[in-house]
C-alpha cells in the first residue's frame, strides 16, 4: 500500500501503478485534477480524502473581505508547477469578483524566487497575501510571513501562517486527516477495495488569528472575527 498526499504526490503514485491500493491523506480536488472518477466510487485503485482546495482558498478571500471590509487588492502564491492550482485559482477569482477585489496571481517555482515576487509586489500595491496550501509555501511559510510583514501586507492561509507569525490560518487539521487516513488503510488491509471507498470530504476547518501579528501591523481586527476564531494567538 502507498500513503500519499496533494495532488503531485497522487498523480504520480497513480501514474507508477494501477493495482497496489493508494490512500491519499489529503487532496485538493481528486475529480477536477484527474486523480479518480468520482468521489462516490472513485474506481482504480485510489481512495483517502479531499478538502476540495478550490473552495478552501475562495472561502479565504470571503475571509479577507471581512476581516478588511475596503479590501481591493490581493496577491496569491502558486506553484506553477502544481496543476491544482489553475482550478484553485479559477475559483477564488470568482469569489473575489463577487466582492469587488482584484488578485494578483504569484507564480512560483522555486523558493529562491520569493524575494524576487515580493519586490514586484510593490509595484501594485495589493493590501493583503493568500499563501495557498501547496508544500512550496507551506515549507517556506517563516520566509513568506517574514516578507509579508515587512511589506505591511496582511496574510492568510493554512494554520501554519498563524504560527510563524502570519495573521490568519483557516484551513483542515492535516494532523487530523493524516490520522483518519489510517481508517482508509486499516479497511483495505482487511480486504475492502479502493475502488469502493468513497473519497470523505473534509467538513471541519480551523480559524486561527495571530493577534500579535494584527497588533504588529497597526490593524484592529473586528470583535465579530475574534469571537468566531477558534483559536487566537496573543
């Protein structure tokens, strides 16, 4: 058995074999990326579960919007070597015109190229940072919230932005999918198959808000967002 997770990882363990079970602990969007058929009987030899990013990451914006109601502007950080993020990016697009806001896509492929982004970032002012889910953010997250803070820009993404000094963290616990995958492999282990195994869709989603952070950038976050945060920094 192959445990896995995001959409690289999966495609690639897919593309390697067609009969030895794979359990993905976590996905974007295994349907619109390809990596099974469907998510009530995904076929193949493929199953585990998905956060649906696309949503995730529109849902972020929404967020922005509240947290910052004159909110016009902001920069969003993508792998440009991930093939998730072209529907990501759609969806988030659609949810920022419905609320007058402009993104300014960051396309990245190498950590080396952040300074380089953020220098061209000055040029169109964006008021605030979406740093996504993909590893290459998620491992470069002190550099990016770093940069963030010093270009005045207000940061949201996974938990670990919160943590190394970002503003917001919204998104699924990834330690808790990564044990409830052991649900996946404990079921095919006695036999089931992963073609029958519908793919779980992620229902519960963290809110962490660095109030130091806020506090850091001169910006006073709303009393309706602090009482809705599940867990704030100070």
């Amino acid at each position: 058995m192959i445990v896995t997770h995001g959409t690289p990882g999966s495609l690639a363990v897919k593309q390697a074999t067609t009969t030895i079970p794979i359990v993905m602990a976590s996905i974007g969007d295994p349907v619109v990326n390809g990596v099974v058929a469907s998510v009530a009987r995904p076929g193949g030899n493929i199953t585990g579960q998905s956060f649906f990013n696309p949503e995730l990451r529109a849902k972020r914006i929404e967020l922005l919007k509240e947290v910052m109601p004159h909110l016009s502007q902001v920069a969003v950080i993508l792998n440009a070597d991930n093939p998730a993020t072209g529907p990501e990016f759609q969806a988030m697009e659609t949810a920022a015109q419905a609320l007058n806001i402009k993104l300014q896509a960051v396309r990245l492929r190498e950590p080396s190229e952040l300074v380089g982004a953020f220098e061209k970032m000055e040029q169109t002012h964006p008021e605030a940072i979406e740093t996504g889910d993909d590893p290459l953010a998620v491992g470069n997250v002190g550099a990016i919230v770093a940069l963030a803070a010093k270009a005045r820009l207000l940061s949201i993404g996974p938990e670990e932005v919160p943590r190394a000094g970002g503003l917001i963290g919204y998104g699924a616990d990834v330690v808790a999918l990564f044990r409830r995958a052991v649900f996946f492999v404990d079921k095919i282990l006695k036999g089931a198959k992963p073609a029958d195994l519908p793919i779980e869709r992620v229902s519960k989603f963290q809110f962490i808000l660095n109030r130091k952070a806020a506090k850091a950038l001169g910006f006073a976050v709303p009393q309706s967002i602090l009482l809705r945060a599940d867990e704030v920094i100070e």
